[in-house]
C-alpha cells in the first residue's frame, strides 16, 4: 500500500517520500520578478539551504513549496505528486517562522498540540506525540510554562516541536535563527543538525548567513535576483565557486583581474596587469582567452620574506605588506600589488609564535598560493 504524499494522492515510488521539485518556477508581484525560472531538485531526507542576500528570492521560493504563494509558471512536485495546486494545509510539510508565531495564551503543551487537535486526533495520542516532541526538543519540564516565561531559544525549540509533531514529509525553515544572539544560534545551529538526524525527514532552510548554511547543509543553493547561481556542496561552493558573486557572497575571497594566456589539462595560465605570470589556476571548461577574474581564498595565501627560499609548489611574486590585523584567532595580512591591487592572507594564531614570523607593515615581500588553490572565473 503507497504512503500519502503532500498533496494527498499516492507515492508512485516510496523513496521519493520528502524530494521535493521545483520546474522552472517564476513568481512575480507586479512589475518584480521575484524568482526568475528556479529549477531545483531536492533529495528525500536531505538538509539544503537557499543561501542570499536580502531580496534574492528564497523566502518567496521555500513560500512556493508551503503553498502561502503560488508560482505564476512552473511546477512544484513534492514526494513525487505535483502540489502546485494543493493548498497549504494538504500538504506534507510544515514551516517554522523567523517569529516563531506561538500562541502567548497557550501554554507550551497546547502550542505543541494545536496542529493534532486542529486534525482531531485522540487525547490520547495527542498527549502521547506532545510528550515525544517536546522531548525531542527537550523541553519535555517546561510543558506548562506560557511562551512568556521562556527564553528566545526555548520559544524557538518550542516551533520546532510544534513543526515536527505532524510528521510531515518536508520541514521548512524560514531564517529561524535570525533572532537569537550570536551564542544562543551556535547552539541551535547543532540542536537543528540532531533533530535533522534523528528525524529522518528533509530539511529546507533558508538563510542570509553564509556560516549557517556552511555548517548545517548537505548542500547549498546560492541565490541572486530571483536565480541559483551555484548548487553544490558546502565544499564545493567554498572551494570552486562558478560565478564572481558566489565566490564574494561565500566568505572572504581574492578577486584579482586577470588576462587568460592559455589552458592545458583543465589548469590556465594568467597575467596580471602588472605582468606577472601565474600558472595552474584552476579552471572548468574550455576558454580560448579574454578577460577573467582569479579567486583565491585568504586561507591559501602564502606571504614570506622577500629574501626567503620560494616554498614547493607554490607561484609567489612581489608586493609590500601595508597591514597586520590581530583578529584574535587569526591575523590577517594584506599586501599591495605592483598595480595597486590587494590580496589577503589569514592564519591562525598559536600560542608563543606570530603566524607572520618577523613581517612588519612596509615591508617588502613574496605572496601566492599553493598551486590549484586558486581558480578561475567570468569577470
């Protein structure tokens, strides 16, 4: 016998339970296009982020998925049955709120059990699947306590127990860590990824913070002006970011302007403006020359002694060190170019050594990376 889908028809096929499709989805109000032709697969029991900015799309796209906006074009497929049409309360998933929208009248138990008493269930099981939930949460001592009376993480796992009790096939986050101060989000950030494993079920979050997404998700999609820009694993977009806004939008990158010379055996060769040639930069796909832009992450950045030995396996060329940054667990060292531009280099602080050795700003110096640690990108 098939499993019910969100939409309330049969599961042709039992693994597909929580995947969910997006074909060529494009939402507009008024003259805006808000998601512009999303096509987006999201596998059963995955944890994937919609990472962007303010604006870029992602919350009117997971709104798509819980059935609070219908898509203008395209399709939504959820668990293997089209939900385009199904209306919110008939579909298989739940959302928890940036708000987290509790009931102030209710005590935390009567929150957590409204969904089941709204479907009619039995005292018994209700009380039976509150108990469950909230120890999930473990907020199981605080069942009686008003919303009130709790602190802003307590009200978030409140929620979460409230999202999860009804079992649905797909949880929805909309940014519901925004709120909370920087310790207490760490702390969620691990609750969510137990729950997502405990659970079983699929996870889609959405978020603005790249550190977030980062640490939680199985995969990330990386949204601008309505569109995904890159999918892929948080190493993959860390690593080889496909496109100049991934890469400034991930963290701190290099950008450096640069002339391809040539390719061979997926690595280029570039120049500088100032003339400089760097070999292996990594690049995808064929590129028979022009204009590019070269990213490379601080944390591959060499910076040594302009009269040291040139370390193996590693392209260095001359600048002067302008600064010296103390960031507690990292000091960060910018050196100027020959024509003006910048690179970046951040270590890791250890006890009794400086990570620079005896660099002071004005110095002249050799910067670089390891070879392949950079790569090559659209200008």
């Amino acid at each position: 016998m098939s499993s019910p889908t969100a939409g309330g028809g049969p599961v042709r096929d039992p693994a597909q339970r929580g995947a969910v499709s997006l074909r060529g989805v494009t939402k507009r109000f008024g003259d805006t296009t808000a998601v512009d032709q999303v096509d987006l697969d999201v596998r059963p029991r995955e944890f994937i982020s919609l990472l962007g900015p303010s604006g870029c799309g992602k919350t009117t796209t997971l709104r798509m998925v819980s059935g609070f906006e219908r898509p203008d074009e395209g399709r939504v497929i959820i668990s293997g049955a089209d939900t385009t049409d199904v209306p919110p309360h008939r579909r298989r998933v739940n959302t928890v709120f940036q708000s987290y929208a509790l009931f102030e009248h209710m005590r935390v138990a009567e929150n957590v059990a409204f969904g089941l008493k709204v479907k009619r269930q039995d005292r018994e099981t209700i009380s039976t699947k509150v108990a469950q939930a909230l120890d999930l949460v473990r907020l199981g001592e605080l069942a009686e306590r008003y919303p009130a009376q709790l602190s802003g993480g307590q009200r978030q796992r409140v929620a979460l127990a409230r999202a999860v009790v009804n079992q649905p096939e797909v949880l929805l986050l909309d940014e519901p860590l925004s709120a909370l101060d920087l310790k207490l989000r760490q702390a969620m950030r691990h609750e969510l990824g137990r729950l997502h494993t405990e659970l079983g079920m699929t996870f889609i979050f959405v978020t603005h913070d790249q550190q977030e997404a980062i640490t939680m998700s199985d995969r990330i999609a990386v949204m601008d002006q309505g569109r995904i820009h890159q999918l892929g694993t948080p190493t993959e977009i860390y690593e080889r970011p496909a496109s100049r806004f991934v890469a400034d939008f991930i963290g701190e990158t290099n950008l450096l302007d640069v002339t391809l010379v040539g390719t061979e055996e997926g690595a280029a060769t570039v120049r500088t403006p100032s003339g400089e040639v760097i070999g292996r930069v990594q690049v995808e796909g064929a590129r028979t020359g022009g204009e590019c832009v070269l990213a490379v992450r601080p944390q591959r950045v060499v910076v040594v002694a302009e009269v040291a030995p040139e370390p193996q396996d590693c392209t260095l060329f001359g600048g002067v060190l302008v600064d010296l940054l103390f960031l507690g667990d990292a000091t960060r060292a910018t050196v100027r170019l020959p024509d003006g531009s910048e690179l970046v280099a951040v270590r890791h602080n250890e006890a009794g050594t400086h990570p620079f050795g005896m660099l002071r700003p004005g110095d002249r110096v050799k910067v670089g990376w390891l070879h392949e640690a950079a790569c090559l990108l659209d200008r």
